[in-house]
C-alpha cells in the first residue's frame, strides 16, 4: 500500500478544495487562532487547503489517502487514519487549545458528530449540508458504522439538512454566514462577529454535482429516500 501511496502521490500536481470552500475559508479565517481540524478529506481535496500558515490535523478512515498525506502536505498538518465515531472524538477534541476551524464531512454523521464539538467553540465551522433532504429540519440517525451506500444503494442518504445544521449551531450562538457555490457546505461564524446571518431559505442551493451526475433534482432525490429514518434536528 505504501508503495501505491507513492506512485499517487506523485500524480497530484495540485490541491483544492470541491467547490469554493476554500477561498470562503480563507476570507472567514483572518484573525481567529491558526489551527485547523478536519475530517474527512482527500489530499488533493480538502476545505482547509487554503489555510497556509495554519497548524492542522487531518483525519480519515482510508488508510491511502492519510499516507498521501503524509508525503504531499506540509508538517504542520498531521493526517492520521481513524474511522472516527461519538467514542473516539477525544482524538479531535485534545489537537489543539483552541480551534480556528472545524471543517466536517464524513457523508454520515456529520450533526452528530458537530454537536458532540460545537463545544469546544472553534471560531469557524464548515459543515457538509445534505442539499437532498431540501429544507426539512431532518437528520439522519446516529449509525457508529454508517455508509450511506450500505444505506441506500443511491448514496444520497448521509448527514443532515441546511436547516437542522443552522438551528444546532444557533443553539451555541453560531451564525451562517455563507453556502458554498456548489451547495455543499455551511459555514458558521460566532454570533458576535459582523458578518450577516443568512436565512436558510435564502442560502439554501441544490448539489450542482450531485444533480449534475445523478441527471435529477434534489425534490426527485427526496422521492427516493423519504421512506427511510430521520430524527428532527
């Protein structure tokens, strides 16, 4: 695997993020501590690309991607490979004394996983939004094990909406301030800053990639999977 890790790491000639996440970091980032967690991501694609003089800890559960990592990106960011569930988020919780940004998306758990952190008070948090499930205040239930092709075989069935992510991170005082132009992410600033909080009715995008793919809306994706389990968030 090591040797794989090499050979791939030599064909990525550049890194970025999925969308404009990092450009929209890097405008929300000035001034907040230089620290940085994020989890899951790919070493030619991840939110916090953009943040260069920031110390940071990647995190995910393909062993490939982390030893990637570990031979394209600077020193002061750690990988390290961990499936991560709500028993072992002390790995997230002990990186740093104060977290600049928190940027998640594991196409899973994602709420669960951000309301166990919002605690820790990162100044900035990204979070991937599921553009399927419309503006229903729904999440799916905590799996330890999840995999949303296990799930459902359309892969559309992870995380949680805009508005269950907006009103968690209201419940510590943690505005939106922007959407990613693809309709991917959230982010969330605290609720003193001057930035504008945006409604969830007026940032709200659909999955560009997603319908662009899948040839479908994101009203026709929930058609699909609203039979399937939610809990309100």
């Amino acid at each position: 695997m090591l040797k794989f890790a090499y050979r791939l790491a030599k064909t990525l000639t550049g890194k970025k993020s999925q969308s404009d996440e990092a450009a929209i970091l890097r405008e929300l980032s000035r001034g907040v501590p230089t620290t940085f967690v994020e989890f899951g991501f790919h070493p030619s694609e991840f939110n916090c690309v953009g943040l260069t003089e920031f110390s940071g800890l990647l995190i995910d559960g393909d062993a490939t991607s982390v030893q990637v990592a570990k031979i394209v990106l600077p020193r002061r960011i750690r990988a390290v490979t961990s499936f991560l569930t709500l028993d072992n988020l002390d790995l997230v919780r002990n990186a740093f004394p104060e977290l600049g940004v928190l940027s998640i998306d594991v196409d899973g758990n994602d709420y669960w996983f951000l309301e166990a952190l919002l605690p820790l008070r990162p100044h900035v948090v990204a979070v991937e939004y599921n553009a399927s499930f419309g503006l229903r205040p729904v999440t799916v239930p905590y799996d330890a094990a999840f995999d949303r092709h296990i799930k459902h075989p359309s892969g559309w069935y992870h995380g949680a909406s805009l508005t269950a992510l907006t009103s968690l991170c209201e419940r510590y005082d943690m505005k939106m301030v922007a959407v990613s132009e693809a309709g991917t992410n959230a982010f969330f600033v605290r609720g003193s800053r001057s930035e504008p909080r945006l409604s969830n009715e007026g940032a709200y995008r659909e999955n560009s990639l997603r319908n662009r793919w899948s040839g479908t809306t994101a009203a026709q994706q929930w058609e699909r999977i609203q039979h399937l389990p939610f809990e309100s968030g």
